[in-house]
C-alpha cells in the first residue's frame, strides 16, 4: 500500500495543487448541485474539503494519513475555515448514526477497489434525500508513459463499480475519457479518468 505520510511529508509544496478538483468545480457550478454539506472521503491536504468550507459547507473530511491531515489543518487555518477532519482508514470508518451530508466527495481515493466500494456504499447511505456522489479518479486505458495515475488494476476506477455502490441513485453524468490534468506537481499531464455525479433519490 502507499505510503501516503511519506509522500505528503517529503513534498515541498501542496501534492495536487492548492485549488480544488476542477470536476468538483464543475459539479458544484451546475444550478441543481447547492448542497450545504459534504463528506470527503480521502481529503488529503485538504484542498478540497477546505474550498467547500470557503462556500460555506459544513464539511466532514476523512483521510488515512495523519500527515496530509495536519498540512489539511493549516490549510484550513489559513483560509479561516472549520472543517471536522479525521484520521480513518476508510476501511474500517463509518459515519456515526444518525449523521447525514447532503454531497459525498470521493476523488482520487486510491485505495484497492472493495475498500472503495464500502466507503462509498457508508457514505451514501448518510446521503440526505437528493443528495449528491461527485466521484473522480484514474482509470485504465493510459496508452503510454506519459500518462498519470498508478496502473494497479485495483486501485483504478471503474465507473460501473461505482455505480454498483450506489443503487436506485439517478446517474447524472457518467465519463470515462482521456482529460488534462492541471493539479499540483503530482497531477500535471494527460490522464484516463473516471468521472460520476450521481443523485439520491428524494
Ligand atoms: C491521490 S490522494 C488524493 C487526495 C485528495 N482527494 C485530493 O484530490 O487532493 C489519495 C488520498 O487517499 C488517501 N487514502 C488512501 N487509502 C485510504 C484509506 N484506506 N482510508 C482513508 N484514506 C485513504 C491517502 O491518504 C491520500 O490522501
């Protein structure tokens, strides 16, 4: 598995940038996604679930490593933002009863697919009604080297997997494509992704 504390920790600069996910933006911008909370599933150094704060969401962030937690936290100091971020392996972490958001972010969480698969099927289930899955991640068909993202098989995204987690959801937008990736020094250059907005129904 990834050393994520590694990574975050010997990286000089944000890993993926300091803005936000540009299919995140994209989601958000559409004039029926308004959600007054989310949950990010795999924040990293937070630059994710910090702009949703900066909106004004209230904001659930989980991330395995403690690392990129703290950098998220300072982040969000720096921005003047409060967001509730935990330390969890998404394997094991469940919302706690009764706890509901109305958008579940999950972009780039690269971990093996069935553990993918659970935390999204959580997540989901804390949906509110109408509530709202913006998911993005690598996918295969990278023809050459030049191409982002890890290619283990079981780390990559699959669009109808992620679908599968997420039954009776009304599929708003589903892609798989090749798109240019301008995020950070680790998500800079062509890449196969996966892309999903996906809505729960009211
Ligand atoms: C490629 S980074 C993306 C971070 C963030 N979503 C972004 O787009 O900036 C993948 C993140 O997934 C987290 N991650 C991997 N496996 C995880 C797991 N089992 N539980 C929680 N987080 C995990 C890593 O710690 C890392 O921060």
């Amino acid at each position: 598995m990834a050393d994520w504390d590694s990574k975050y920790r010997d990286t000089p600069v944000p890993l993926f940038g300091t803005e936000p996910n540009e299919y995140l933006r994209q989601a958000l911008a559409r004039s029926d996604v308004d959600p007054r909370s989310a949950l990010c599933l795999g924040d990293g150094d937070g630059r994710n679930g910090g702009w949703l704060a900066e909106r004004g969401l209230r904001v659930t962030a989980v991330d395995l490593s403690a690392v990129a937690t703290e950098q998220a936290q300072a982040r969000d100091a720096g921005r003047g933002v409060a967001v509730e971020r935990l330390v969890a392996d998404l394997a094991h972490w469940a919302p706690p009863p009764g706890a509901a958001w109305d958008a579940v972010v999950l972009l780039y969480l690269q971990c093996e697919s069935a553990v993918r698969r659970c935390a999204l099927e959580r997540a989901a289930a804390a949906l509110t009604p109408g509530g709202w899955v913006v998911a993005e991640g690598f996918t295969p068909g990278a023809t050459d080297d030049s191409f982002l993202g890890p290619r283990q098989p079981d780390i990559l995204y699959d669009l109808e997997d992620l679908a599968a987690a997420l039954p009776g959801f009304q599929v708003v937008e589903a892609f798989t494509g090749t798109t240019w990736l301008e995020e950070g020094t680790r998500h800079r250059g062509p890449a196969r992704v996966a892309r999903l907005l996906a809505r729960k129904p009211v």
